[in-house]
C-alpha cells in the first residue's frame, strides 16, 4: 500500500502563499488594463468609421502653403463639427477616460494622433475638412487603434508568461510539501535560477511604447509599493522560504 501524503501544515501553506502573492495578484491587475486598452482600440474603430461618412471640402483656390490649412468654409465648419462630436462620443467616452485621462479633446487628440490633426479639432480652427485633412486623420486614427492592439498582444504575453512561471514555483513548492526534504537543495535553486534567466529574457523584449522594454512594462502596470517585479519578487521569496523552519521544526535545507 502506498503511503499517505500529509497535507502541508499551516506554516508551510502561509508560505506558500508568501510566495505566490505577488504572481497572484497580476491576473486581475493586467485583465482591468487589458479591458481599457482594448475598450479604447474600440473607441478609435468606432471613431474613424464615422470620420469615413463626413463629406470633405475642395480648398480655396486663394490658398496658400500646405493644402491642410484653407479659408473656414460653412461646409466645412460642419463636418469638423460632426468629427469633434463623434471623437466626444466614441473615444472621449469610455469609461476610463476621466479618471486616466481627464483631458481637454485638443491635448487629448494632439498626444494620442499629433498636433497637426488635434489643429482642426479645436474651436474656431482655419482648418478645412480637405481629402487630405480626411486622410490624415484617418491615418492617426488607426496608428492609434493599433498601438492598442499591440499593447492589448503584449498584455496577453505578459498573463501567460506570469502563468507560466506560476504553475513552475507551485511544482516546485510542491516539491517542498511531499515532504521537505523529498528534493535535493540543488535542484530547486536550478529551477530557480531557471524561471529568473526566462523572466529577465523577457524584460529585455520591447515593449509598443517608443523606448520601452519589460522593465517599463512591469512599472507600468505594476504599481504596488512592495513590488514592481512580481516574478523576481516571487523567486526570492522562495529563497526564503528555503531557510524558513519546516512544520516539523527543521530548516528545508
């Protein structure tokens, strides 16, 4: 007959979780980012297919320089007026955007597509809504709808990859459990040392932020004063644990 396993004591099960916390807790820290990110490439999909039914100016022949500035035309004044309203009623509306962004449309449109086009959504803009102001706009539109996606992609990466590295420090806490001493030390801290190689591969990835990598990543959505780094916070932890007493009253080691 095989024999019973003992189910871990109450000191090893306030380790265990010790070190899972930080891994634990991302899952509904990178979901809630996920979903604005994702409620925000929406807005801007929703935004430039109604910017696609606004009917566009010809320039005043009088104009001069770039043909994206020309004289105010009452045409024109009211197809800026439809875009300016549709940009308050998709992408200006998501639930978030007070609390994360609480801008005015103009800062908001110049950050997010560039100064020129955020030009033509101000009040009293020399602006026409010309082809190329229409094709320009759009062109914005969607570098910002797929930025999102991008980021949306790398949040799915970053959920599985903390899932991964999860799943191994549970085996190998496991291998703590059945009993403490049922692995040798040295292979533990080689698993250790495994899943920190992985995660420091992948916080020198790039990240769709210009400049950014893992590092800026983990910062960005991991704010909590007591780790920035949930995974590396999670293996050193476990070194810890393998000096902590075990129920029995023995060092793991």
């Amino acid at each position: 007959m095989a024999p019973t396993r003992e189910l871990p004591g109450p000191v090893s099960a306030m380790l265990r979780e010790h070190v899972l916390e930080p891994l634990s807790r991302t899952g509904g820290i990178i979901e809630a980012e996920r979903e604005e990110v994702e409620a925000e490439r929406r807005a801007f999909v929703r935004f430039r297919d109604r910017v696609a039914d606004v009917e566009t100016v010809t320039p005043s022949r009088c104009s001069t320089g770039s043909t994206l500035v020309a004289a105010p035309e009452q045409r024109s004044t009211k197809s800026l007026d439809r875009v300016r309203v549709a940009f308050r009623e998709t992408v200006m509306s998501v639930d978030h955007y007070s609390e994360v962004y609480g801008e005015a449309l103009e800062e908001f449109a110049a950050a997010e597509l560039s100064p020129e086009v955020a030009v033509g959504l101000g009040p009293g803009t020399s602006q026409s809504f010309t082809d190329l102001y229409k094709a320009t706009l759009m062109n914005a539109v969607d570098s910002a709808a797929d930025r999102r996606e991008t980021i949306r992609d790398h949040l799915d990466g970053e959920r599985d990859a903390i899932a991964t590295h999860r799943a191994t420090l549970i085996e190998t806490l496991d291998s703590l459990d059945w009993p403490p001493r049922a692995r040798r030390q040295s292979d533990i801290e080689d698993r250790l040392e495994e899943v920190t190689r992985a995660r420091q591969t992948e916080l020198h990835r790039g990240f769709p932020l210009s400049g950014a990598d893992g590092h800026d990543l983990c910062q960005y959505l991991y704010q909590d004063p007591e780790w920035t780094y949930p995974v590396l916070t999670g293996v050193t932890r476990f070194y810890a644990t393998l000096e902590a007493p075990s129920p029995d009253g023995r060092s793991t080691r």
